[in-house]
C-alpha cells in the first residue's frame, strides 16, 4: 500500500499523508464506559479527525480536524471551533492542565513548508496562544500536577527523546538519552512519575520514570508494540494502544489495533477492545473523563473517492 509521504517516526506527521492514495477516510467517535465494558457510538462523519480531549469539567470532547479544534459534545452534537487565533495547523498532540485553565496545542506554522510542529500555550476557552518552543519538531503530551511543567516528544540532533520545560516556555531539560524512539510523556495525576514509550528494548513499550527522568521502569513486556499510556484519575490503571503487528518505531494509521488497560501496581495488561482499524488518531492524547469512568477514542474505516 503506498502513502502519500513517509511516515515520521512515533510523533505526529500529519494523517493526512498517510492515507492510502484514492481513498477517503470515515472516523468515528467512540466513548468506552469501564463499568460497562462497551464502546458506545456517539458520532460518525466522512471526513478525517482525530485524538479527543475530555474538557476537565466533562461537557465536551476536543478533536482536531484539518488542523483546527473543535468540541463534541459527550453524546456526539458539534459545538463548534475553539478559537485558537492564528495556529491553524495543529496536529493530533494536544490538551488541559490538570486544573482545566490552560490548553496545550501542537501546531506547524502556514508559513514553513517542512513538516514541522511547535508547543503552544492557550486559555481553556481559546484565544491568542503563545508560542513555547523554539525548537522543532515538538510535541506536547502532557502537563505536571501543579501546572508548572510541560513534557514533549522532541527530535534533537537526530534522536528523539523526552524533553522538559516550564509551562510558561524557557530552557528545555532532555530528560531520556536512550538510542530509538522515546515517546508519548505523560505525567502520573500525583506527579511521581512521567509515562512513556520506548524502544530501547528492541520493541516499543510502556516505561515510567521518575519527574526527573531518573530510574526508567519497564510496564509492558509482551510481543506488541504498545504506545501512548493515559493515566486515569484514579492514578490505578491506563489505557493503551496496542497494534497487533509489530511497528517497529512507527506509529501509523490505518493498521488493527486494540485498546489495553495496563494496571500500574501489579503491570497486568487486559483487553478492552476487539481489534479494530486504527493507530495514529485513535487515542495520542489523554482523553479520560474527569470522573475516571470513561474515555474517548476513535476508529476508521475507508471508501474509494
């Protein structure tokens, strides 16, 4: 199957160059109830978005589509854009502090033609946002407790790792030196620890390490390649995606996958999906329900143009 560019290792490239030549995507937002163990269907259309956000007082979904945002109600009625000023081309890595006051976008800027992508800072209710990295390509994954910082996927000199910085921007701190891809940072809810991925071990898993990148600690150890960590609330268990064939570094659309929920006590993996048509767009993003009882998600499907 030929895409219409290559695929960049783990962090966002835009999904749009990775959809097989001659076909139109159909997406599809899905909320799963733990308690229920079901994935209900709230909204389907003909057109491509992707990695939804629960807004931290649970009256909507932030997805991105064709690089805007946009809020979805919990049962699938549009709401309209939020206003982001002239970051138009955000990518699927993006969300809220803890506290729900501040909103954290990936974005490229129209005027570079390379594939790119800069952090950005933004009030919950839109606006102005203002530029956090100076440096490309970087991506935001998550945010400290407190608000005061700001993890990121990077690629510096070649490698990507995990990087740090104040959430009001600075000097960035590399906080993982490992060879290959270290990806998907995301912060525990008690900011002991910062999740990730990683393939350092030859197979992409889930590791955790302390707030300042120290004592890295393997989650995951089976023969699947597992991304993107989202720690529920009750800082008990998270969701992750599994591909079901290995990608080495890749993180692309358009391969079967399944949601996972890792327990972080005693590292035992169950499934909660079947597997299904997904990968970049599905689940990048934290996307919980403030109450810790459900969470977002999409999937795919194709059609000829």
């Amino acid at each position: 199957m030929k895409y219409l560019a290559i695929l960049l290792l783990g962090c966002s490239l835009s999904l749009s160059a990775q959809i097989p030549a001659g076909k139109k995507v159909i997406s599809s937002l899905y909320v799963y109830d733990l308690a229920s163990g079901k994935s209900e269907l709230i909204l389907t259309e003909k057109r491509h978005f992707e990695a939804p956000n629960w807004s931290r007082d649970g009256k909507f979904l932030l997805i991105n589509a064709y690089g805007k945002l946009e809020k979805i109600s919990p049962k699938g009625e549009k709401l309209g854009e939020l206003n982001t000023g002239s970051v138009a081309k955000a990518n699927n890595d993006h969300g809220y502090s803890f506290d729900g006051k501040s909103l954290y976008i990936s974005s490229a800027k129209a005027e570079i033609k390379e594939h790119t992508s800069f952090i950005y800072k933004v009030g919950s209710e839109g606006g102005s946002p203002v530029q956090l990295t100076p440096l490309t390509p970087s991506y935001w994954h998550g945010v400290s407790p407190d608000g005061k910082t700001i993890v990121y996927c990077a690629a510096r000199n070649g490698n990507y790792d995990i990087y740090s910085m104040s959430s009001n921007g600075g000097d960035e701190i590399r906080l993982t030196t490992t060879d290959g891809l270290d990806d998907g940072p995301e912060y525990s809810p008690d900011g002991k620890y910062i999740y990730i991925n990683s393939y350092r071990s030859g197979m992409m898993q889930i590791w955790r390490m302390k707030a300042d990148g120290s004592d890295p600690e393997q989650m995951t150890f089976d023969a699947h390649s597992n991304w993107f960590a989202h720690i529920a609330p009750t800082n008990k268990v998270a969701t992750i995606i599994t591909y079901m064939e290995d990608q080495k570094q890749a993180h692309p659309f358009g391969h079967q996958v399944k949601l996972r929920l890792l327990d972080l006590k005693t590292k035992e993996v169950k499934d909660l999906t079947e597997a299904f048509y997904g990968g970049q767009g599905t689940i990048n993003v934290p996307s919980w329900s403030p109450d810790g009882k459900k969470f977002a998600y999409v999937r795919y499907a194709l059609e000829d143009l």
